[in-house]
C-alpha cells in the first residue's frame, strides 16, 4: 500500500553513533531529515542494575539480534565474507550498539 510521505532531503538509516550525530546539523542547517531505525526507545529499567537479567543474552527484545544471526564480515570488498571472530552484542534499538561501551575504540 503507498503512502504519502512529506518530501524530506536526508534520510539517515540508524540512529547509533554516526547516525544520531549527523542528523543534528544537518537539521540546523535547515535540512530536513528524517531518521530510520530497527529498534524501538529503550527506557531506564531497561539498563536497572540487575546482573542475572542484563546478561546480554538475556537482555529484552533490543540485544537478541546477537542470538539470531552470525555477525560476518570481510577486510576487503573482494573478500568473502567470514564470521566475525567474536560475540559483540549488537543493538536493535534507538542508538544502536552506542548504547553499551565496552572501551573498544577500533582504528579506521
């Protein structure tokens, strides 16, 4: 079923670190933009100091994408693609995987 949209001039798919920082001047620019993402809002209970229920395997709805799926990637873009070496959780919410910080700071 189509649906009229208001015109927009950005669209910026997932809200995480990069997302959610450029739709800030891009709208002060006068630009409008709109913002796409997978999961929904998390709120404070969400992240309530509780060890056994924020074992991220058994975090709500937000975290089970890295139940469901084997992350994979490539160095390159003639590389096939492999799995990831490790389990990092990724996020299915408004932020991204930004919203958990694992003092990972991976060089470009």
């Amino acid at each position: 079923m189509a649906v009229d949209l208001k015109k927009t001039d950005v669209v910026i798919v997932g809200l995480g670190a990069v997302g959610g920082v450029a739709a800030l001047p891009l709208a002060q620019a006068g630009l409008e933009v709109i913002g796409l993402e997978a999961g929904t809002w998390l709120t404070p209970r969400d992240f309530a100091p509780d060890e056994l229920r924020n074992n991220y395997r058994a975090w709500p709805q937000a975290v089970q994408k890295a139940n469901q799926e084997i992350p994979t990637h490539r160095p390159n873009a003639s590389a096939p693609y492999s799995p990831r070496p490790f389990i990092h959780p990724m996020m299915n919410a408004v932020g991204g995987t930004s919203l958990h910080y694992w003092a990972q700071s991976w060089r470009l």
